[in-house]
C-alpha cells in the first residue's frame, strides 16, 4: 500500500515501471538486460521491449497474428512491384481438441510449442512464421517458386510427422498436420484478406481430404504483359525492356 509520504500516483507509476521491467527481462532470458543503463536509455529499452512483447505469442514465442498482418501487407506491396512470386501457407494441428480433452490444456500447450520450434527449423532466416490463433499457424515465404510450393510444404509436414513430442517422461504424442497454401498475385496489388482466404480455402481442401495432407492452390494466371506494362509505366517501358527515362523538354 502507499505511505502518505508516497502520492498513490508515484506508488501507480513504480508499480507498472515493475511490471515493466520484470515481463522485459524474463521475455529476454537475460536479467542484466537492462542494468547499468542511463535513466534515458532505460526507458527507451523498456519502451522496445514491451513493443516486442506486443507483437510476440506468449505461449509459442513466435510472432502473432498482428505482427503477421503487416508482414503481409509489405511482401503483397513488395510482389507487386518486383512480380517475384510469394507463397502463403496456412497449417492447422490435425484434431488438436482431442489433445486438449484427452490430455489436458498443458500437453495441449507443449504441443504448441513443440511444432512452433519445428517450423522454425525448417524454414529459411526470410521466412516468416507466425502463430495465427489456436491450433492455426501462418507462414510466408518470399521468393519461393512456384515448383517448390508443393515440396516446401510437404518437407514441413513430414517434420511434424515424424517428431516424437515429449509431454512428460510418461506421455510421448504424435501430432499431424493439414496445410493449404497460396501464392500472391504477381504485379498486382492485393489484400491480406483475399491473399489469406484463397490459401484457406486450400487448408479446408486439405482436411477434406482426410488431414495430414497438403493442397497448394494452383498458379494464379495474373501475368502481366508487356503492352499492359506499358500501359502502366508509360515511356519507361517498351516490349524490349526497360527504357530511359523522357527529357524534359
């Protein structure tokens, strides 16, 4: 409680500079982090920390659904401009419910946690995965081509497969999953929303198929052509490539 020499309004203001500072050392596993720094340079590292934690899952420490809506929104920008390809893909725990009733929310959660640190293995340092609600998580992958979409996300699943999930020295899982996964549309400036719903609709067809499966939309046909590139861009591109830009005259 605060003393009458404390005002209630500094006692408030130490409790949450506590609260602060204790959720940023524990996320960062090192509790000198914030020692010996300059009052400034305190709050400054208090103020990263906590914007870190925001877009940060709790349980799985991976990026959260906020996080992944803007990487979304920059890789649709960066495939309209460049038109190299991006694949989304969306993977869902098979039965993940009959864990949590069978087991317990805790084994449940080691779950999670478990397949989070397998797709982080399988994937590239420019990949990103996210956890995007539940048993669902999202990853994109820049650059990938439209050949290996299928190989990408048949690697991921066969990961999850074949790892054995410790629950307890006493409980051992085995876990699938189901993955449905799209490409963004090339030179043109989409949604997250559609983008999102189109790889989807792929997750649905992969669990009706029986689970434990991977449909990977076919090519979207958005090529554009070079007479609708000079539409777009005017002088600066012919059919032979890319042009001088006009003098002024």
């Amino acid at each position: 409680m605060p003393t009458s020499a404390q005002p209630a309004s500094v006692f408030l203001r130490d409790l949450n500079l506590s609260t602060a500072h204790t959720l940023v050392t524990q996320a960062s596993g090192n509790p000198q982090v914030l020692q010996e720094l300059a009052p400034q340079q305190y709050l400054q590292a208090l103020i990263d920390g906590l914007c870190n934690l925001s877009l940060r899952d709790p349980l799985t420490g991976l990026p959260n659904r906020r996080f992944f809506a803007a990487a979304m929104d920059s890789e649709i920008d960066r495939v309209a401009r460049s038109g190299e390809p991006a694949l989304l893909l969306m993977l869902d725990i098979d039965h993940f419910k009959k864990v949590n009733d069978r087991y317990g929310h805790g084994a449940g959660d080691v779950v999670l946690q478990a397949v989070a640190r397998i797709l982080e293995r399988c994937l590239r340092p420019m990949d990103t995965v996210a956890r995007h609600g539940g048993e669902e998580f999202a990853i994109i992958l820049p650059a990938c081509q439209f050949g290996f979409g299928s190989m990408v996300a048949e690697r991921v699943r066969c990961a999850i497969e074949s790892t054995p999930i410790v629950v307890s020295p006493s409980l051992t899982l085995h876990v699938t999953v189901s993955i449905g996964g799209a490409f963004a549309l090339q030179w043109i400036r989409s949604t997250a929303e559609l983008w999102t719903e189109r790889a989807d609709a792929q997750l649905y067809a992969a669990k009706a198929a029986g689970r434990n499966c991977v449909s990977i939309e076919e090519q979207p046909d958005s090529t554009v052509s070079a007479e609708e590139k000079s539409m777009l861009f005017g002088p600066l591109y012919t059919p032979s490539g890319w042009g001088e830009l006009p003098s002024a005259h």
